[in-house]
C-alpha cells in the first residue's frame, strides 16, 4: 500500500473514530437527558397523591352498595372504635379510598401525554385513581414498596402495546405505593432520529476527512515525489556526477539531500578507489608479466643455452612467479576494503607476532631480534591480522642492515616495530600508505608497495590505527593497533 493510501486511510479512520466517540457520548447523554426528564414528569405526578389525610367512606368496611355508588353505614363517631377492631380492613379501604374524585386519569387512555396513575395495596391489590380498571403491573417489588420494605425505583414495562416508563413510590402515610406512568414514544422518536443523525455525522465526517487526507497526503508526498525524481535521474547518470540541491524545500528534505549527497561523495570515492586500484594494479602486473613472457619464450628455447643459464633462467621464472602471486593476493587484500569481516574470534596477537618474527629470522638470520611481549588478545580476523603483522615485520626486515637490529614491543594493545635502517624521507612520509607507492630507494628492492596499504587496512577495519615515524638516532618506527585490546 502506497504512502498516500496510507495517510488517507489514517485521517479518514481517525476523524472518523472521533465522531463516533462523540456521536455515542452525545447520544449516550442525550437519552440520559431524557429520560431524566420523563422521570421527574413522574415525580410531579405523584406529589399531589402522597400524603392525603382524608379518605373516602365509600371504600370502609360494612358499607352498602346502591347501584354504582357506595355508601357507607359506620357512624363517623364510630370510626376509631370500628379501626381499632379490624386494623387490617381498615388499612385496605384507606388504601382503596385515598383518591380524588375527577383526578388526572378520569377518561384518559393510558399511554396519554398526562400520564397514568394508579394505587397499590400491600396485599397486591390495585385500584386505578380514576376509578377505572387498574392497567399498570404490580410486581413484587411493587408490593414490597406498598409495605414499606423497599425504597422508590423506576421500571420500563410494555403496557397494552405502548411501553412506558413507571415510577413506583411509597406512601408515607399510609401502607400503599402509587404507581405512575408516562409513554415513552416520543422519547424512543427522538432518539430514532438522533441516532440517524449521528449515523450520517460519522459517515459524513470519514467521508469527508477521506478527501482532506487525500489532499493532504497529496500536498505533504508532493516534495517527495519529485525529490524521488531526482534521485532516479542522478543515480541512473553516475558517471557524471551531480548532487541534489540542499536549499529548497522543507527542513527535513533538505537534511535528506545532504544526507543522500554525503552517500553519494562516498560512493563516488569508493568507485573512483576502485577504478585507481584496477588501474594501478594492471600497471604494476605489466611489467612482471612481461618478463615471465620473455622468459618463458627463451625457456622454450632453453637446449640452446648452457646448463647453468638453464637453471638460473628456471629459479628467475618461478620468483617472478612467486612475485606475481603476491601481487594478486595483495590487490584482492586491498579490495576487500576497511568492512570488517565476518569472521571475527578471539585472537592471541603476541602468539601472531612471534610467529612472524620466526619466520622473518628464517630468511634473515643475520638480523637481531629483540622482543618484548605482553600478553594481548584481541576480536579479529585471523588472516588479516596475520597479513598485517607480516607486512611490518617483513618492512623492517627488508630495510635494516645486514647485521642490524630490529626491535619488536607489543604494549597495551599496541605493537611497535623499530628498526635501524635509513629511515623515511620526508616527502615520502604522507605517501607511505598509498596504494603502490614507491619510494626512489624501494624501486631497487622487490615488492609492489602495497605492503603499509595492507596495513592500514586491516588496522582501520576494527577501529585501529597505524603511524610511522623517525626514530631520533636513525630507523623506522611503525606502531599499529587492531582496535579494542585486552592485556594481562
């Protein structure tokens, strides 16, 4: 998925989320609302049936019944006395008879805008205030708010198809609940309607934040589009340098630009190494190979010439041989680079030098050598190390008098080698390490000059170093390190 789809796809699903959060916080509040406000309609409802003193004798025990009407035949004088002796028949005809005449419910349907109220008894009976027949359910909880045995509470009840919001609340007066009642359809069209309202706000708003994010991811890729442009056009061309323009655009393409050109400076002097490596390692592999070719070609020829001739002609063919193999082998040293390897284990590097510094008294075993090593282990490759060491030895081996001194300290991880020879000359001493190089005097002696190219090549591939200097009373003194060292 491209970049672009990305940020739209992201916009569009944030602003999204928000609306829905909203939408369901402002839905969630607003049915709070409502409700909150059917519910306290049913609180005013109630108030002006609670706490009524007087009842109507209609209801009392004993009376007699004429038609429709009721009328009652307990003396009012008697009244306390016929309480006193049927307490419970009592309590149910205040229970029965506490109602005005005329009240809210007279003729109303229930489900009506002004509500439905009715009576409740703690023996489960119910009587409609309106003297009708009682509709609204009476649960036990109702019954157990009739005796008194629990607090008010609200209830949703479908009644005769309408569902209705019920508030049930206790007398504290006499042993009863009221029950009233208040439809709630407008209140169910109401949410209906905000609940497609917020439905299309969300749908909208993703919609619309789909747009702007297209927009935007558009606007905000558009610099990077054609810094991508760019790039493709100089990387198709490098063999003509070029290099993007850090002064225009945004700080962070700017920062990309030089950082893409800093890549590019690299590559080009890697490229350009490499090409002067090729260059100089056909130029040096000319020669040598042109006089194995003249040599060979006089080898074929060879029952001509004396015995002795032959022999010296044959030891000449396989030193520039052996000549040649170590300039190929240098030249691939060298285009392995400072990466460092792959290969990596721990490495005794006084063991290394010794044995380098044997193998140099073997092929000149008129030198001294003086050795002073400590103990030092060190993360490296084996062949490079090995490489490397040799180079220097083998350089102060190369350049010290017949009978001369070659002195060998290994030291906190670093290995001096010193020896007693002429030494560099100072227009020599920033060439040392270049590949090829040769001094006047090296030109008379074998090799190639890629011996301290090595050197500094191995020695930089783990963070190390190598220096050379004079020593004040004559000689070289080379000192190299291969990075991070442990000595005991």
């Amino acid at each position: 998925m491209s970049l672009r789809r990305r940020i739209t796809l992201v916009t569009a699903g944030a602003v999204a989320a928000v609306c829905l959060v909203f939408g369901i916080a402002s839905y969630a509040a607003t049915r709070s609302k409502l409700y909150s406000s059917v519910r306290e309609e049913l609180v005013s409802l109630t108030q002006p049936y609670l706490g009524f003193q007087g009842f109507d004798r209609r209801f009392a025990p004993g009376s007699e019944s004429t038609g429709t009407s009721t009328v009652a035949t307990v003396a009012p004088s008697s009244s306390a006395a016929q309480r006193a002796s049927a307490p419970g028949a009592l309590a149910l005809a205040e229970c029965r008879g506490v109602h005005r005449s005329g009240g809210p419910n007279r003729g109303i349907p229930l489900g009506g805008a002004r509500g439905y109220l009715q009576n409740v008894c703690p023996n489960g009976h119910a009587y409609a205030i309106d003297g009708g027949k009682p509709r609204l359910p009476v649960t036990r909880r109702v019954i157990a708010v009739a005796s008194r045995k629990a607090p008010s509470f609200y209830f949703t009840a479908k009644v005769q198809g309408t569902e209705e919001e019920i508030y049930v609340v206790g007398d504290r007066h006499i042993r009863r609940a009221v029950e009233a009642a208040l439809p709630l359809d407008s209140v169910k069209s109401t949410l209906s309607g905000l609940l497609l309202t917020y439905i299309l706000l969300v749908a909208g708003g993703a919609l619309l934040a789909g747009v702007i994010g297209l927009w935007i991811a558009r606007d905000a890729l558009s610099p990077i589009t054609r810094f991508t442009g760019e790039t493709e056009q100089v990387t198709s061309a490098l063999e003509r340098p070029r290099r993007l323009d850090e002064r225009e655009g945004p700080d962070e393409l700017r920062r990309l630009a030089a950082s893409f050109n800093q890549t590019l400076d690299a590559l080009e002097r890697s490229v350009k190494a490499q090409q002067h490596l090729i260059e100089d390692a056909s130029h040096e592999l000319r020669t040598p190979m042109a006089a194995l070719r003249s040599n060979i070609q006089i080898f074929l020829e060879a029952d001509r010439l004396p015995a002795n001739e032959r022999e010296g002609l044959q030891q000449a063919i396989v030193a520039e041989l052996d000549d040649l193999t170590q300039l190929v082998a240098d030249v691939l040293e060298l285009a392995r680079g400072t990466t460092p390897d792959e290969l990596v284990e721990p490495l005794e590097l006084e063991t290394i030098v010794r044995d380098e510094i044997d193998r140099a008294r073997r092929r000149s075993p008129q030198l001294t050598f003086t050795i002073d090593l400590a103990p030092t282990t060190i993360d490296n490759s084996p062949d490079r190390v090995s490489r490397a060491v040799a180079n220097v030895i083998d350089n102060a081996r190369k350049w010290s008098p017949a009978d001369g001194a070659v002195a060998v300290r290994l030291a906190a991880g670093v290995l001096t080698v010193r020896d007693h020879g002429p030494g560099f000359k100072d227009a020599d001493m920033e060439h040392v390490f270049d590949r090829f190089y040769r001094s006047a005097d090296a030109r008379r002696l074998p090799g190639s000059g890629l011996g301290l190219a090595i050197v500094k090549q191995a020695a930089e591939a783990h963070g190390g170093f190598v220096s050379v200097e004079n020593a004040p009373d004559g000689g070289a003194i080379v000192s190299l390190a291969f990075g991070p060292a442990t000595t005991t």
